[in-house]
C-alpha cells in the first residue's frame, strides 16, 4: 500500500514519528532511543513518549519504572500536561515514561469520545519545545496505537528481515489505511526500517529486496545491523550511540536519522 500525499500539512510544531509494529521482538524501542539520540546529536530538542505498559524504553533510557510517580498513563487517562511528567535523560533527550499502569488505559479510554484524539491533544501544548517528538507504540493494534497514528505525521515500521516478520504488516496497514480515512488524513508512511539484519544470510538479503517492493513502500537505509550491542546498551540506561559509538550498529542509526531529517 503506497503512502497517501496529505492535501495540508502542519507547518508548526514538532514533528511527530510513531514506530509501530504489532509483532514484539522488532528492535522497536531500539530503534526509538537510538534514533532520538541521533537527532539529539544533530542538535535537536527531542521528545521521546513511551506507549508501551511494558515500559522497555523508560528502562532502556535508566529510569526504572517502579520509581515514576507519574506517567503516560496520567496524560491519557487523568489529563495530566505532558511537561509535568517529562523525565530529562542522558542521551540528550526528554521522556514521557510509561508504568504497567498503562494496561488499564485501553478499557478506561474505550468508554470516552474522541479517545483517538488524546494523545494528540495533548501534544498540541509542546509546538515550541520540541524539534521531534517519537512515539514507542505497544506490540498491538489497540487504542493506544491507534491513538500514536492519530497523532503522528509520519509512520516508521521496523521490521526485522525474515520472512516470518511480513506476518502482520498487511494487517497494519490496512488500520494505517482506516487512520488516514478516518482520524488523520496527514498520515504518511515514512517507511520500512530493517532491523537485525545479517548481511552474510542469502535469506536476510532476500527479505530486504523483497520487502519494499511487497508493500509498494520506501525501505529506509542502511538496514540496521544485528549485534550483541544492542542488548548491552539497556543494562547502563544508555543508547547505542554512546555505548558503541563507533560500532556500525550506532553509524546506521545515525543515517538513518540523518534521512529522516533531511525529509523534516
């Protein structure tokens, strides 16, 4: 499915990237702490908002979700503003933390209109904090992602190269789809990111060919390699970037975020 071209776009405020995925396991909250301290790294004021109950990426940036008095959960469900929960991190970027509070907030958001449009609300307040603001979704097609697309510009899917990971992709953009029909007309799909890639697998290589032209959608570039650095980075509360500065884990990345931002 090709990406629709909005008839208006927003000319102020942040710019607003969901990644998304219902498959778990796609080196999502990766891919959004590392992209956000590369945009960091080019001078960027970023915003990095936690949607998952697991809340992997709020332990990943060294904030241990059993300490957080207040969350995502309070903006969505209790009205609380977005910068009085914002958590400064390490890597140069600001985060809204999630808790295991977050599991209620689907069953307490069905019962309330408009409840697509909440996150998006509130982030209307952050026009001038912010360059970039990237949403971690849940592994999931529930109303917090549904929630994520609606208040998103641009749609990233990180999608690890094996066949087994087109599973479910079609699912998401057919809701994708629904989302543009429906609740945000300006929603565009950036783009497919490979992940774990392993460039001496003919199959990896295969997927990453195939895949683009499966979904008629740009594939971003380089594909992102898989390395145990990744997996290290979490247990001191960093990215990537600045554990590994120089691995080719970290310089992907960065190109990666330098496309983006060059189409900002």
């Amino acid at each position: 499915m090709a990406s629709r071209t909005p008839s208006s776009r927003r000319t102020t405020g942040p710019t607003v990237l969901a990644l998304a995925n219902q498959k778990g396991g796609v080196a999502k909250t990766t891919s959004v702490a590392s992209l956000g301290a590369a945009f960091a790294e080019q001078g960027r004021r970023v915003l990095l908002v936690d949607l998952d109950p697991q809340a992997c990426l709020t332990f990943s940036l060294g904030v241990d979700p059993d300490t957080v008095e207040r969350s995502v959960h309070d903006v969505l469900t209790a009205g609380v503003g977005l910068e009085e929960v914002v958590v400064a991190c390490d890597d140069g970027v600001d985060l809204v933390p999630s808790t295991i509070d977050l599991a209620a907030a689907e069953a307490m958001l069905l019962a309330r209109p408009g409840r697509e449009y909440v996150l998006r609300t509130a982030l209307e307040g952050l026009e001038t904090a912010y360059d970039v603001v990237l949403l971690d979704c849940s592994p999931s097609l529930g109303v917090l992602t549904l929630n994520a697309l609606t208040a998103a510009d641009g749609l990233v899917v990180p999608m690890p190269c094996e066949m087994l990971s087109h599973r479910g992709v079609g699912q998401l953009l057919d809701t994708v789809a629904d989302v543009q029909r429906i609740l945000n007309r300006d929603l565009e799909v950036w783009g497919i990111l490979p992940t774990l890639f392993d460039g001496r697998s003919n199959h990896a290589r295969e997927v990453l060919a195939d895949v683009g032209e499966r979904y008629e959608l740009p594939v971003l570039e380089p594909p992102i390699p898989k390395t145990v650095r990744f997996a290290e980075a979490p247990a001191v509360g960093r990215s990537v970037l600045a554990t590994a500065r120089t691995s080719k884990g970290a310089q992907a990345y960065r190109e990666v975020a330098a496309a983006l931002l060059a189409r900002m």
